[in-house]
C-alpha cells in the first residue's frame, strides 16, 4: 500500500485557527491597516506597504503544519527543513514539536512508516520525495501553488526537447526542487542563472559560442548532469524561482529571446524559444506595493523585516535601497535604540550595528515585510518604533 500523502490540509482548520492567530496575529496591524495603512505617534510616522507578511502559500504552509501536529498528537512529525524562511516562524513550529530533518542530531535514516514528514512551501527535489516515500512516511505536502505552477511548466519544456534556464539561485531549496522536476522526463536539461550578469554569458554562448569548457567552469553547480552548452542553449525555456526579483526575471526572459533571435533569426524563434509567466503574483504584489510607497510617499528610510535567508525579503530591500537608506532587519529586536539598528546589508553575509540611523525630529518610515513574516512581527516593530522616535527621542 502506498504511502499517505496529504495535499489539501488535514480537515483541521477551525481546530488550529486559535492558536494560529495567537502565535502569529496582530490587532495592531489590523488597525493601521483601517487607518490607511499609516501610523502616526508624536514625531513618528509609519506608512505601510499595502501588501507585506504571510502570503496565501506561506499562511497554507504554516496551517497544515499545525494541522498536522494536532491530527498525529502521537506520531513524531517532522519538517524537512525550514518550511519557509523565518526564524522566528520555524522555532514556533519547533515548539508545537516538530522535528527539522536538518537540525543537528536528525537524519533521514531514522524515519519509519509510522512517521508524519511535512514537505515545505518551496517544496522538495524528486529525489527526495521517492526517499520519504520509499520509507512509507505519511506525507504532508504543503508546496505552493505557484512553485507548482513553474514545476508544470519545466515539465513542459523537457517534454518539447527545450532546456529549462531558471533564473534562481541554484543553492536554494525551491529552484533545487524546480530543476529535479526539469529531469523528470529522463530527457531534460537545466541551467540556473543568478542575475543579469550570468545571464549574459549564457547568451553570449548561445549568439556565438565559445569554449564549452570554460562555461561549464563557469556554472559548474549550476547545470544539469551532461550539460552540453553546444547542443543545451539550441532551444530553451525560462522560468524562475518564485521569490526573485520580478522584473529581472522578466528582463532575463528578454535577453534570451533576443539571443536566440540574434543566432537562429526570427522564422525560428517559435520553435527554439519558451516563455511562460511563472512570476508568483503575491510577490510581484509586494515588490510593486514598496514602489509604490516609495513613489507615493516622502519618507526618510525604509525598514523591511524578514529572515536573512529569504529571497523575497532580500529582494524586497534591494528595492528599497535603490531609492533610500533601507534597513533589512530580521525581526524587531533588530531595532536595539534610537541610535543603534542591527541589520543586514545588501550583498554582506553578516549583521552589522548601524549608528545614527533614526533621524532627529519630524520622521517618515516606509515599513514592509517578507512573505514569510507574519503580523506580530509587524506589530512589534511599530511598538518598538513608536518607542524610540517618542520616548527615547528628542
């Protein structure tokens, strides 16, 4: 008999509702929200992004979970690895008693059948999914339906003899999930870009070649088994991984149609080119809802919240910092005084303590959050605002 696979949830949704919004609402929030999505206390304003937090998949991600843990109160439920990216989400989750697989201590090789696996939002390589279900786990699958949807289109491209270039990095959990998918049909090919830049040496291969060597140096973690730049880059697709930077996806999309209609002409550019939309709305929603505050909107900085390891937070502070000092912080303790902010800069790996960041009188902040940051956060971070423009301030 196969393994048990839950897709869509655990029929438990009233029954954790509670405790959900308990761990993760904000009736501050809601409030601002009511006001036009701006706060003002004092000499402090805040103004809102109108869209930030917990998308739809994130919010289903983090339901089942609990809907897991409450309908096997007896069985050892395990994630396999963080279901999105934010500490303060994926501890609350260890405190219901969930196990990471990742964690020091744990190991695949200890599950057994009468074990319960969550697969997270960004879902999980084919390798690893035949592992869980070779050992007869029950299964509670909570990817979002937007990976799914750039899953199907990978599968698409592989099925037609095109090669999929993700634009995504290839570390990450959910673009390692996308490729596994692009090899389903035993036939598929794979090459993962990170940005413009190695964007453009891929196209510069395909217009006119080169030494296949030296590109494969080049994307030696970042291509399928047997990549052949010669015979891969003669027709390809694009997708992406859901939480990058929108409108550079779409820009990388346009870079190779024009490769391929600069090497084989515009009579072939049907049939060697694919482009599918598998840009996921609700981050699109948010990186356009920050340019729109900042477009909108006179402030004097912006503090975006998020796991550092969130792609769609990064992405969201690399917006920001275009236009004005942006302080990515991954949660409100982040905000240590009036003079002091420990945060993460754009392209650092660590944090570093920022001085002087807090403006003396009259203040305007541009406030938003990753997909994976739920409204308490928020919440806490106006109080802690509000705390030190007005109390600790001039």
């Amino acid at each position: 008999m196969p393994p048990l696979i839950f897709r869509k949830g655990l029929d438990l949704k009233h029954e954790v509702a509670g405790v959900l919004a308990e761990s993760y609402h904000s009736d501050l929030v809601d409030a601002v929200k009511e006001a036009g999505f701006r706060y003002q206390s004092g000499r402090l304003t805040i103004h809102l992004a109108r869209e930030f937090g917990f998308c739809y998949g994130v919010d289903r991600a983090v339901d089942y979970a609990y809907q897991a843990r409450r309908r096997f109160p007896h069985r050892q439920v395990y994630l396999t690895g963080e279901i999105i990216h934010n500490p303060h989400v994926n501890d609350q989750l260890r405190s219901q008693g969930i196990r990471f697989l990742s964690d020091p201590g744990q190991s695949l090789d200890r599950l057994t059948p009468d074990d319960v696996v969550i697969l997270p939002a960004f879902g999980v390589t084919l390798e690893l999914l035949a592992e869980l279900q070779g050992r007869g786990c029950t299964l509670v699958d909570t990817t979002c339906g937007s990976v799914l949807n750039v899953w199907k289109n990978v599968t698409r491209y592989a099925s037609e003899g095109f090669t999929s270039v993700i634009h995504g990095k290839y570390w990450h959990e959910e673009t390692r999930a996308t490729a596994s998918q692009a090899l389903l049909t035993g036939r598929g090919r794979y090459l993962v870009v990170l940005n413009r830049e190695e964007a453009a040496v891929a196209c510069d291969y395909l217009r006119t070649g080169g030494s296949a060597e030296a590109f494969l140096r080049r994307f030696e973690r970042a291509v399928s088994p047997g990549f052949d730049p010669d015979r891969d880059l003669q027709r390809v697709g694009c997708a992406n991984q859901t939480t990058m930077l929108s409108s550079e996806s779409l820009e990388i999309g346009e870079m190779f149609r024009a490769a391929v209609r600069d090497r084989y002409g515009e009579a072939e550019l049907a049939t060697r080119f694919r482009a599918f939309d598998t840009i996921c709305s609700a981050t699109q929603d948010r990186q356009d809802a920050v340019i729109e505050l900042l477009a909108g909107r006179k402030v004097d900085l912006m503090i975006v919240i998020g796991g550092f390891n969130s792609s769609n937070t990064y992405n969201l502070a690399r917006i920001c910092a275009r236009e004005l000092s942006t302080y990515h912080i991954a949660d409100p303790d982040g905000l240590v005084s009036a003079t002091e902010i420990r945060h993460k800069p754009l392209n650092e790996q660590r944090e570093v303590i920022t001085g002087g960041w807090l403006p003396d009188g009259t203040v305007a902040v541009g406030l938003t959050s990753g997909a994976s940051t739920p409204d308490n956060l928020v919440g806490a971070a106006i109080r802690r605002l509000d705390e030190l423009a007005n109390l600790a301030g001039p």
